[in-house]
C-alpha cells in the first residue's frame, strides 16, 4: 500500500496549526485574566508654572528650555516702576524643575501672574494609566505593573499602582459631559490610575510619552455595599 505522504504531512501541519493556536490561545486568555492591559497611559508628573512675581518688564531671563534649577533660584527679574523708582523684583524657580517650555522675553512687559515658563521635576515622573471604569475593581493599591514605553521598544520597565483618583477623567475636562439632553448617548468612562516607575538608567523619560501598561489584577469580588452605620 503506498502512503500518501502529502496527505500526512498536510495533516500534521494542520494539527500543529491547531495545537500551536489553541497554545497561544490559552496564554492570551491567561495573560488577560492575571493582567489587565491598556495603552492609553503616558508618562506624567507635576506641572511647575513660573509666573511672573509682579507687573512690569523682563529682564535678566537665563531660563531656558533643557535647564535644571534648585528650588528658588532666580531665573530672570521684572523691572517694577513706581513712579518716578524702579525695582527690581526677582523670578523665582518654585522647586526643583526643569524646564520644558518658555514663553518669557527679555523686555516684554507682563502683568503679575502670567506664566513665563513651564517646568518638571524629570526625576519624580509617574505613569497615569486611564482604567475603563468597568475594569476598575481587577485593579488595587500596591499591585506590580510592567510598563512598555513606545520610545523604548525593547525594554520593560516596572512599577507598581500608588493611587486611584476617585473621579473620572471626564469629572475635569474642560467640556464636562453631561445628561440633560434627550439624546444623551452613555459612554464608558475611564479613571486615571497612577503609577510609580521603579528607576532604570536606560530611559531617558519626559512627559507625555506614549506607554503601555499591564497591571497585575486584583480577585473581582463582588463588592457588597453596607448601609450608613452599620460598621465594618
């Protein structure tokens, strides 16, 4: 009896087909249920504002972009006329920062309060991950995470969750959504999740860059409400 070796191997690459899918399958399906993964996070940090400490003209600004100042160094002075005087009024650095952006001229006239410049602090840099609000509960405080940043693509920083905001991204947008109209369509919303990054010396990180995050996923236990003063 002759054997049709085309047929064999046809079916033995068709069994691997299968095998080798139901393999990666089951690893997706693994890894989707011990991890909840998003890409819609980036690297954050606190905003530093440098305002102008009074009303008049810039003068002496050393403040440029790429800089690093320690807290309260002067980075430029406003020339304050009073009269018939002048005075001198320094610009102060609120804290430790650097600068990534700059509008001030040397002078320019600017009244008191208007930003000059715009600041980091590039060592304490955070990631904020937005968190559909149906996935919320698979998240908790302290759970690890590894953090994929799209300028970095072959390497894996960690970190772990440091706070849940307790309101919606959409709570501070600038155009709040709202359901007063009749044609109010319900969207799912999102909650900012940050996270610390432990320190690698191979990323260089700035604000606003792209990253993707997995994060190890709490029990879902349903959550049972309690009424006021019942106890815990």
């Amino acid at each position: 009896m002759k054997v049709n070796w085309k047929r064999w191997i046809g079916l033995v690459v068709a069994l691997a087909v299968v095998v080798g899918g139901g393999y990666y399958g089951y690893r997706f399906w693994r890894h989707s249920q011990e991890y909840l993964t998003t890409d819609d996070a980036y690297v954050d940090g606190r905003q530093i504002v440098i305002a102008a400490p009074a009303s008049g003209k810039v003068e002496d600004w050393v403040g440029r972009v790429g800089s690093t100042f320690p807290a309260g160094a002067t980075v430029g002075n406003i020339e304050v006329q009073a009269g018939n005087s002048t005075s001198t009024v320094a610009i102060p650095v609120p804290e430790h920062a650097t600068i990534v952006a700059r509008s001030a001229v040397d002078g320019e006239f600017v009244a008191a309060g208007t930003p000059l410049a715009y600041a980091y602090d590039l060592s304490h840099l955070w990631v904020t991950a937005n968190v559909k609000e149906t996935d919320l509960r698979r998240v908790a405080v302290g759970a690890p995470v590894t953090i994929h940043v799209d300028a970095y693509p072959n390497l894996t920083l960690t970190g772990r969750v440091t706070q849940i905001q307790p309101a919606t991204a959409a709570t501070f947008a600038l155009i709040p959504v709202n359901s007063d109209t009749a044609n109010f369509t319900k969207v799912t919303q999102v909650v900012p999740v940050r996270i610390a990054i432990n320190y690698s010396p191979l990323a260089s990180l700035v604000p606003g860059m792209n990253v993707t995050v997995s994060i190890a996923t709490a029990p879902t236990n349903p959550v049972v409400a309690k009424a006021p003063g019942s106890g815990h």
